[in-house]
C-alpha cells in the first residue's frame, strides 16, 4: 500500500499542495468554479515555515495508534486499516475541538465542508484523497508537488532509501547521496540569510539586532 | 485468568477492549451501576444544550458485551472488596478476580442544604440526571439556580442558557472555571455569559430550598431570597471509592496508583476519574478527572493486566470547551503560583479577542490557556506533555497559529 511520504528539506514553499488540494476536494474539482463554492473549499495541508525559513508541508500523519482517535468524545474518528488512513465522520463530529487538543501535529481545522450537512461546523483534516485513489489516481499535495516533497510511495521503498542513505553516510568510501543542486542552494541561502541576520558582529550587536526583523530571529546558540 | 472490572465508564471500556485484544480467552466480569449502553459523559451536557439528541450518547453498539466476550453485572454497585481473597461482592454476590480494575470514576461531591429532596434539584453526571433536567424543561421550568462555577457547573449553566432559561449560578471565586482557566481568560469567559444574561454570584451559597413537591425557591446565605424551579448541583466530583479498604490500599484524594496504573494492592489496578497518579506539568500526585485521561489510562491499564508491561506517565490536566464565541483550550498549569520558579508569559489582542498564556518552569512549557485561535493548540499540549524543552524564544509561542520554526 502506498503511502505519502513528506520531505521537507525539498520543499520551496510554493503552496501549491495546498490549492490542489481545495480544488480535489471541492464540488467542481476545477481550480476556477472551486472558488465561487459555498462552503469555499479549502486545504486540508498547511505549508508552514521550518527553523530556516524552508517550506514545511504539514499534513495528517495518519498516527497509529492515533491520539485524535483516543480523545474524540462521539467517536467519530476511526481508523481504516486497509488505507492506513485516520478518518472523520462529519455526521458524529460534534465540533467540541477534542482532537485540536490531542493533535500534536496541529493539522486539524473546524469549518463548514462540502462532505457535512449544510451550515454545520466540523472537524476537517487530511483524508488521504481516498475519493481520488478508488478511482486510481494518487492525493492531490503529490501531483501538484513539482519539488517531489511530497511523494507517493510504499512506506518500505521510503525507509529503504533512508536506510541507504544512513549506511552510506557512514562509509568513509561512498559520498552521501547529495540533494539536488537546487534545494541544497535554496536552503544553503536561506541558512546563512538567518545566520547573517542573527549573529551579530560583536561591536555591532545592537545596530544588528535593531535590524533583524522579529519573526526572523531564529537562533542565538 | 478472571479479569473483573468494576465501572462500565471509558476507563474501563477501553480496558476491557484492550484485554480482549491481547488475552481472547481470559474471562471478563464488566460491572456496571449504569445500566445504559457505555455512553460518553461529557456529552451530556451538550443534550442538556440541545445540540446532540439523547440518543447519540452511546459511543459503543449495544452488543458491545458481546462482541467483547464481557459478563456483564449491570445495575448495582460493587459494595465491597477483600483483597485478601481476591474477590469483590455485588448484590449479594462474591465475583473472584485474578486481576482486577477499579474503574468506577467520580460521583458528585454531595452539598448540605435543607430541602434537597423536593423535586428537580439534580447534579449532573449521569445520562439519567439529564433526562430528569428535560424532563424539568418539558415540565415548564423557566428559572434555574446552578451552584457552582467548576465545569460541570458552567456547562449546565450554558446549556440551560442555550435552552432560554434565566440563569443564576453561585460561585466562590470571582470568576467560573477557576480551576481550569487563569483569571484574564476567566474574566473573558465572565464577560461572554453575563452578555449573554447569567445571572453570577460570588462567594454566596444555598441554604434552604422551599417547594411544595418541586422546588419553588432558594434561601442564599446573604439572606436573599430567588425564585427558581430547577436547581442543578455541580460543586466537583469525589472519586467514588466507599467499598475500597483503605487500611488495604492506599488511597489520597484517588487511588493511588504507580506508573504501570497498579495500585498498592497486588492485581488490583485503577484508571480514570478514581486514579491519582503522577500529573506530568506539577510532577506531584494528582487526580485528572477527564475524558482524555480515562480514555488513556483505561486502554493502558488493560494492557497491563493482560500482562504486558506498558508505563503511563504522560497524566496531564487538560480540557477545551467553546461556548458562544469563545473557545477556551488549557493544559496543566494555569495558576503560576502553585509550582515553584514560574515564568509566565502572556499576549492579548483585543481586535481578534486572541488571549494566551504561557507558563514555564525552567526550560519547559509547564501551562496554557488558550483563547480562541486553538486550533493548533495539540503542539504546545504536546511539548508540555512530553517535557521538551524549548530552546527558541518563547514569545514566538504566543502567536496565534505557528510553524515548527518556533521551537527551535
Ligand atoms: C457534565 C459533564 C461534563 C464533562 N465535560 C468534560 C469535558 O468537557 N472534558 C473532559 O475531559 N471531561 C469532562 N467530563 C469528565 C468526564 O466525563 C470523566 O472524566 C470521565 O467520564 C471519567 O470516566 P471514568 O470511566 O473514569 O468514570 P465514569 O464515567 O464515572 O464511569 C464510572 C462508572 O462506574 C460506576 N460505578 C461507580 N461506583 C461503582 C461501584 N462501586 N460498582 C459498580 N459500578 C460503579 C458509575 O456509576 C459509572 O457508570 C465531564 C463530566 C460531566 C459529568
């Protein structure tokens, strides 16, 4: 069974996981009519920003066991076993807001959906595109994800190309297995954007640190 | 083996499905006060408020007994227990156990007034105690009296809000939830319900009901006199422990229990509502008497009388409530004052109505409380939760919603 897999050190930010993933779970399941739909479709992943300013791609992780599912006061949320996918049903969700507390990934939102009863506020996560997959297509996020951040793959083939990498960085012989030219430079520029921005020369250090922009200091260590 | 397990509430529904997960041949002895299907408690209130039908309490079929392989002794309370001989006694009866649970939760903490056996003066805690409250409702009942401001105390008030009651509730501290909330998010949740009409009142208590066979008024301790036809109790729960031995085992407030959720008995375990163990944001004894927790550790105490050795120590205070437009989500500490070195932070934004507080200890986030913008709230519960520390600036937490970057 294949599984999305993410990996945020390839993620530029670009977001457009986010509007593929509207758009798959909107009524017209097109960019342009999505957007006139009441309830107004909206993402189910969340391009957040990682400790250098790098794109992170936040979605469901499908735990298990799941602690939203071990907190839900109605039992709404179970788990499908076959798809490895925690799911929602809108039509026991009493929106009380118990899985935004036990979620430790934050990936949970409560609004109107097309999937609910009209004008009810429910709980709305990362369903894995289950719709798509019966009809054997792969989760929107991937498709629109041109970086490959986000991958479709069996969850073996995934922890094989770990377990590679692992074994090769510690053999003196073989060279680790380089990103991309782009995002190693990407994310080489945005490492030393921060640093130059937060470590301040020592004679210079008040006029720097007037400078650095608040949500922009990171790290003092 | 003979596992018996003594309340039919989450703790010990998730239990017994949790042994039947890993022992299908062992013998369960569920019993059970209740006789309704496992339902979930919390819920209650929102039938008291109208917006779930009574009958979308149950969170289990009601061939749940047997789809488990459980015996259930449903209808009468245990009455007591001989550790001794490995057996508990119920409506006359001796039921011998191998492992035992005491998973018998919390019963309300009983008030002194006169006049408490007219009718509708409930508490609240029980799917039963909610029918009487709409059977009163149906009856005609316009003006309710709540006595006190804990969260069962608020959520009857609110519910009988929703319902379009006048409400009077008595509270001993300035502000409801004191227990739950700090004084700011206290005063923001003050402000919301008498915009919305409660009637509050601090340090006041009931003294006399009157009625001829329902209750008709209040006598108040400041010598005033409210008319009311329904009265609902909600001054906290006591864990429910009478037929416990307690020269037998140790029990504080709860059971006390250690990290594998046994007591000081031998095979005798306890979760939920009556179990005190080690709360992870005081590092004390404590009894977390919600949901979540009897949930966890009622799944957890399960897996340890099956026989598998599996550690619970992640007991946290904790609860998420939204009322009119406010959502409120605290965990652990919310009073700096009752650990030691405290730092607190904090941020209001009156255009959003976005409150925060943040409560360290050290280099680890101890305490929130969240107003509104709670939906990535889980991640900061998660970080006190699992003692991370925090490394970045802590002010980058008080932002409404926020990226991984903030903790590093
Ligand atoms: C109105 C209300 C609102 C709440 N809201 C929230 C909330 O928003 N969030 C939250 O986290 N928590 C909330 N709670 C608390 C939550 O319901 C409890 O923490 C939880 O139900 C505890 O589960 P338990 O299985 O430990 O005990 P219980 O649910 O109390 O179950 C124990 C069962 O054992 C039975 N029993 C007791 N003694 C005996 C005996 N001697 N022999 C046999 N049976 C016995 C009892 O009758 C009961 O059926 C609320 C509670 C109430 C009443």
């Amino acid at each position: 069974m294949k599984q999305v897999v993410v990996h945020p050190e390839r993620c530029v930010g670009c977001m457009q996981c986010q509007v593929a993933c509207a758009v798959a779970h909107s009524e017209a399941k097109q960019l342009v009519p999505a957007q006139f739909e009441s309830p107004r479709p909206r993402p189910r992943i969340h391009v957040g920003a990682g400790p250098y300013n790098e794109g992170f791609p936040n979605r469901c992780r499908h735990c298990d066991p799941a602690p939203c599912l071990l907190a839900c006061l109605p039992g709404a949320i179970t788990r499908v076993a076959e798809t490895a996918t925690v799911m929602i049903n809108v039509d026991t969700c009493i929106n009380c807001a118990s899985c935004a507390m036990a979620c430790p990934f934050g990936v949970i939102r409560y609004h109107e959906d097309r999937s609910a009863q009209a004008g009810k506020t429910v709980a709305v996560k990362c369903d894995n595109c289950l719709a798509r997959q019966r009809e054997d297509g792969i989760p929107a996020c991937v498709e629109a994800c041109l970086s490959a951040a986000l991958t479709f793959e069996t969850l073996d083939a995934a922890y094989k190309r770990q377990t590679d990498a692992v074994a090769r960085s510690v053999s003196a012989v073989a060279a680790a297995e380089a990103l991309a030219p782009g995002w190693a430079l990407l994310n080489a520029h945005k490492k030393a954007r921060l640093e130059l921005l937060t470590s301040p020369a020592p004679s210079d250090e008040k006029r720097a640190a007037g400078n650095a922009r608040e949500d922009t200091h990171v790290r003092h260590d | 083996m003979q596992y018996v397990i003594i309340g039919n509430g989450i703790a010990g529904v998730n239990a017994a499905e949790a042994i039947r997960r890993m022992d299908p041949n062992g013998r369960i002895v569920m019993i059970g006060d209740e006789a309704f299907p496992p339902y979930c408690r919390p819920m209650i209130s929102m039938v008291l408020e109208g917006s779930v039908p009574l009958a979308k309490l149950p969170i289990r079929q009601a061939s749940f007994y047997d789809d488990c392989k459980i015996e259930p002794i449903l209808g009468n309370r245990v009455t007591e227990l001989d550790v001794d001989a490995g057996r508990v006694d119920v409506n006359g009866k001796h039921v011998a156990y191998d492992k035992l649970l005491i998973a018998s939760g919390a019963d309300p903490r009983p008030i002194r007034a006169e006049g408490l056996e007219l009718g509708n003066i409930v508490y609240m805690r029980t799917e039963a105690h909610v029918r009487r409250m709409l059977d009163a409702l149906d009856g005609g009942a316009r003006r309710a009296l709540v006595l006190g401001g804990g969260l069962v105390g608020f959520k009857a008030a609110y519910g009988l809000m929703c319902r379009g009651l006048a409400v009077t509730m008595l509270i001993r501290s300035g502000y409801p939830l004191s227990m739950q909330v700090d004084a700011f998010a206290g005063g923001m949740i003050l402000d919301t319900l008498t915009a919305h009409g409660l009637d509050v009142r601090v340090d006041i208590a009931a003294e006399v009901f009157e009625g001829k066979d329902t209750v008709e008024a209040a006598r108040l301790s400041d010598g005033s006199r409210l008319d009311c036809d329904l009265v609902v109790i909600g001054k906290g729960v006591l864990p429910a422990l009478d037929f416990v031995p307690r020269d037998r085992i140790e029990v504080d407030l709860g059971l006390v229990v250690d990290p594998f959720l046994q007591t000081s008995a031998p095979n005798v375990f306890a979760a939920g509502d009556a179990a005190e163990s080690i709360d992870v944001a005081r590092q004390a004894r404590w009894v977390n008497a919600i949901w979540p927790e009897a949930a966890a550790q009622g799944k957890v105490a399960g897996i340890n009388m099956a026989g598998r050795t599996v550690p619970y120590e992640r007991s946290l205070s904790r609860n998420v409530i939204r009322i009119f437009d406010l959502d409120v989500m605290t965990a652990g500490v919310v009073d700096p004052q009752v650990i030691t070195g405290a730092e607190v932070i904090t941020r209001f934004d009156p255009a959003t109505r976005h409150y925060r507080q943040l409560v360290f200890q050290e280099d680890r986030l101890v305490g929130m409380t969240l107003v509104n913008a709670i939906e990535q709230g889980g991640v900061l519960m998660a970080l006190i939760q699992n003692r991370i520390p925090v490394a970045g600036r802590r002010e980058r937490l008080l932002a409404p919603g926020f990226n991984y970057r903030a903790l590093a």
